[in-house]
C-alpha cells in the first residue's frame, strides 16, 4: 500500500513536469506572435498614414487650384487647425509655415499624428512622457519617427516629399 502511495506522488510530480513545460513552451510561443502582431499594426499604421498624407495632399490640392490664394500660401485647415506644406504639397507643420531653414519638431510630428490618423494611439514625446502609451515620437531636422514603445519597430515620415520608411525591427539608427 505505501508503494502504491510514492508512485502516485511520482506520477503526480511527472505530469506536473510535462504540463509546465507545455506552458512555458505555449507561452514563449504566444510572446512571439504578440510582438509580431504589434510589428504588424506599426506597418498597418505607417500605412494609415501615410495615407491620410496623400488624402490632406490631395486637400490641399484642390483647395489651391479652386482659390485665387498667393502661391506662397502652403495651408490649409483641418479640424479647425492649419496645416502648413511643404513646397511638395505634403504636411509637414501646424507650428507654422515651411519656410528656408525650417526645422521639425516634436510637437509638429505630434500633432500630424493626431491629425492625420482617425483616433490616434497615445503619444509619448520627450517632452511629455506617457507612462500608457505604445507609441513614441521623435523628430530629427527633417523626419517624424514614430516608433513602438519598447521595441526596434518603428516608420520615418518625411514631410518634404511625402515619403515613408518602415523598420519592422533589427538595426535602429539615429536621426
């Protein structure tokens, strides 16, 4: 009878074993495609903006050729906010017109942010960090980078000409 007892107990530790391993196995399984899911929404969201770029290009646009406006005059309202653009017709600030020697900012690629994207993510910028947000901005002379918060994946925005560069992770350099 006692042996019955210590080989119900080994079972026990045995089955105990292969079901923690199942789980840790299971679990590093599920960890992976979660952050492959987050790499795969930051391109679902350089995506996004990049559309809704060509769309306040396209605005802006229109509304130049429909008016009589100075040429010089690179702005158009959105949300009740002026949008500055480039001399390529994209959006580039709302702190004020493009002119020689302009420079972005963090709050200008924030508020494109905001503004172009229909119910954006939190922000977080160096200036005012977020503690919930998934998304981090930086700006460098002439890019927004939009990156995932602890995670290499991240998308440049160059407002000049419209362009956009995804990185799904790996090398990070500098702005």
């Amino acid at each position: 009878m006692i042996r019955t007892y210590h080989n119900g107990r080994f079972e026990w530790f045995v089955i105990a074993t292969v079901i923690a391993l199942i789980s840790v196995v299971a679990l590093s399984r599920y960890w992976f495609m979660a952050e492959d899911a987050r790499i795969l929404r930051m391109e679902i969201l350089a995506h996004r903006f990049v559309t809704a770029a060509a769309n306040a290009r396209i605005e802006f646009l229109v509304s130049s050729l429909a008016s009589k406006h100075n040429a010089d005059e690179r702005q158009i309202t959105i949300a009740n906010r002026v949008v500055y653009f480039s001399s390529q017709a994209w959006p580039v600030a709302v702190s004020g017109p493009v002119v020689e020697g302009f420079s972005l900012t963090e709050e200008d690629c924030a508020q494109l942010w905001e503004l172009l994207l229909q119910n954006p993510a939190a922000l977080s910028r160096s200036t005012q960090l977020n503690e919930s947000a998934e998304y981090q901005v930086y700006a460098g002379d002439l890019v927004c980078r939009f990156e995932l918060v602890n995670s290499n994946a991240f998308f440049d925005y160059y407002p000049m000409d419209g362009r956009i560069l995804f990185s799904p992770g790996g090398e990070r350099d500098s702005l």
